[in-house]
C-alpha cells in the first residue's frame, strides 16, 4: 500500500512541476525538476516490481535461452547427421570408384587376353593354311611326277615296241615268246 501511495505522489508531482520551476531551490523539493524526475524513476521501477515485470521477463528471456539451446542441439545433431552422411557418400564414392577401376583393370586384362587369343587363332589358321597350301602343293606336285612317270613309261613303252618291231624276226618273236612262259612257269611253281 505504501508503495501505491508513492506511485501517486510521484504521478501528482510530475503533473504539478512545470518547466519553469525547473532544477531550482533544495533538491528535496517538489520543485526541483530532477528531484521530480527521480521520483518518477523510482515510481516507474516500483510499477515494474508490482506488477512482477522482471520476473516475466527473466522467464521469457530463460524460455528463449532454452529454445535456443534446443535450436542449437538440434542444429548439432542435423550437423553430425550431415557428417555422417558425408562420410558414408564419400566412402561408397571411394567403393564406387574402386570398383570402377577393377572393372577397368578387368576389361583391360579381357581386351588383352582377346587380343592375344586373336593372335594365337591367327597364327592357327596361317599354319593351316600354309600346311593346306603345302599339302596341296605335295600332292600337285606327285601327280605331275607320276603323271610324268606314266607319261614316260607309256612313250618307253611306245619306243621299245617301235625298237622290237622294227629289230624282231618271226623266229626271234617265237623264242622271245617261250622264253616268256618258261620264266612264267618257273616263278608259278
């Protein structure tokens, strides 16, 4: 109650000081302006302690305080949670890229080894080939050398008949022809 009647004393004095009393005589006086003006402070602050205005604002500034807290708890964990993921792209990134790089290393290795089976297959049918060609060039050429021979023998044949005609008697032609079957019937029995 006291409080109140300072409140309204201070409130009577403020409306009854005017300027033109200002900040003369004894400072206690309701004529000083600054005296005046100290006791509005001090009515203004009591106000405030009335009406519990520090304590209202004390709460508000601690649930402010705690949702800040409470942003930068979560700030926190969204950043760890963000860390975390990073390191789990960065290290599928690093399978990824190793995995990339055996199946290079991998097709490099089967282009190689293809090349070389090409190679090999390559050389396989040039050896046919050649072995084909050689074979065929064998075969050529024992056809013409028995060709040759048959050739020679038909035209020894020819000549020697032609010799034997031109040289043989009847009676050479009959003992040529006995001589004949006696060597036949001695290599028969």
């Amino acid at each position: 109650m006291r409080f109140t009647q300072i409140t309204l004393t201070g409130a009577v004095a403020t409306l009854a000081a005017s300027p033109a009393f200002a900040a003369s005589g004894p400072f206690f006086s309701l004529g000083n302006t600054d005296f005046v003006v100290l006791l509005g402070f001090i009515a203004f602050i009591g106000v405030l302690f009335y009406f519990k205005v520090p304590s209202m604002l004390g709460g508000m500034l601690d649930q402010r305080a705690v949702g800040i807290q409470s942003e930068l708890d979560e700030a926190r964990t969204l950043r760890e949670e963000a860390q975390t993921l990073l390191a789990s792209y960065e290290r599928k990134q690093k399978e990824v890229q190793a995995q990339a790089d055996r199946i290079v290393a991998a097709a490099k290795d089967e282009a190689n080894a293809a090349a070389e089976q090409a190679r090999a297959d390559l050389a396989q049918s040039i050896e046919r080939r050649l072995a084909a060609a050689e074979d065929q060039i064998a075969s050529a050429e024992a056809s013409a050398v028995k060709e040759v021979r048959d050739q020679s023998v038909t035209i020894a044949i020819a000549v020697a008949r032609d010799v034997i005609a031109k040289q043989m008697t009847a009676a050479n032609g009959s003992s040529l022809i006995d001589d004949a079957i006696a060597q036949v019937d001695a290599k028969l029995h």
